[in-house]
C-alpha cells in the first residue's frame, strides 16, 4: 500500500490532489521541473506564491 502524498503548505496535513511543477532559472536548467504537492485549498496559494517570482510553469493532477 502507498503512502498517501500530503501538501506541501506548512502546517496542512491534507492529501494532495495536486503537483504544482515550478523552476528557478537562476538554478535550474529550463527543462527541469521542480514539484511542489498541494490540495485543492492551497494550490492556487501555491500557484500564485511560484507565479509572483516568474517560477510556475504548470499545475497537474495527483496520479
């Protein structure tokens, strides 16, 4: 049996539904995608905090 995958919000025990997939460019070459997993509450949270520092690239489900 797999372990459940929980958000990344600090504090939030909730099962992700979410992988929030970013990059730093200053770090990261353009193809790698960094993840972070949110639940449906915070992924927009997730999003925009990645989107404010141009380093959001896509949100996809959980699979």
């Amino acid at each position: 049996m797999a372990e459940a995958l929980i958000c990344s919000a600090k504090g939030c025990p909730a099962e992700a539904q979410h992988q929030v997939m970013w990059n730093n460019p200053k770090l990261h070459t353009p193809d790698r995608r960094k993840i972070w997993l949110a639940c449906d509450e915070h992924e927009e949270t997730l999003r925009a905090f990645l989107g404010a520092r141009g380093f959001w690239k896509q949100t996809v489900p959980v699979e």
